[in-house]
C-alpha cells in the first residue's frame, strides 16, 4: 500500500463529513417521524376520550378530573411539587 498523500486524507475527510451528515439527516428523520407519530396518537387519543365522554358519564367525569388537573398544573411555577 502506498502511503498517503495530503490529496487523499483530505478525500477522506471529505468523504467522512459527508458520511456524518448523511447520519445526520437520516438521524432527524427518524426523530421527527417519531414526533409526527406521537403527535397523531396524542390527537387520535384526545378525540375518541372526547368521544367516549359525550356517550357515558363516566369518561365525562374522567374527562372533568383531567382537565382540572391540567388547569391546575399550568398555575404552578416551575420546578414546583
């Protein structure tokens, strides 16, 4: 093997910084879809709950109770118990 020249450590460089943002963006596609499909199972969740709450009072209550919860949970301060 030949030893390397400056031409072709640069190459190599090149190729590997082109390699890690290749990893990069496949990284942040792979989270954002996770954020999309998270988002949409939160969303499908809330509706049939909403649902469910205006066919039986007993979702109604639980639908009451959390959004309580939530009220109550925006009025504190941060880093509050």
């Amino acid at each position: 093997m030949a030893a390397p020249t400056p031409e072709s450590v640069e190459l190599a460089k090149k190729r590997l910084a082109q390699a890690k943002a290749r990893l990069d963006a496949l990284n942040a596609r792979i989270a954002t879809e996770g954020r999309r499909l998270d988002t949409r199972r939160k969303i499908i969740l809330g509706g049939l709950l909403l649902d469910a709450a205006t066919k039986d009072q007993r979702f109604a209550g639980i639908v009451t109770e959390l959004a309580h919860r939530i009220s109550r949970d925006q009025d504190r301060k941060p880093f509050e118990g």
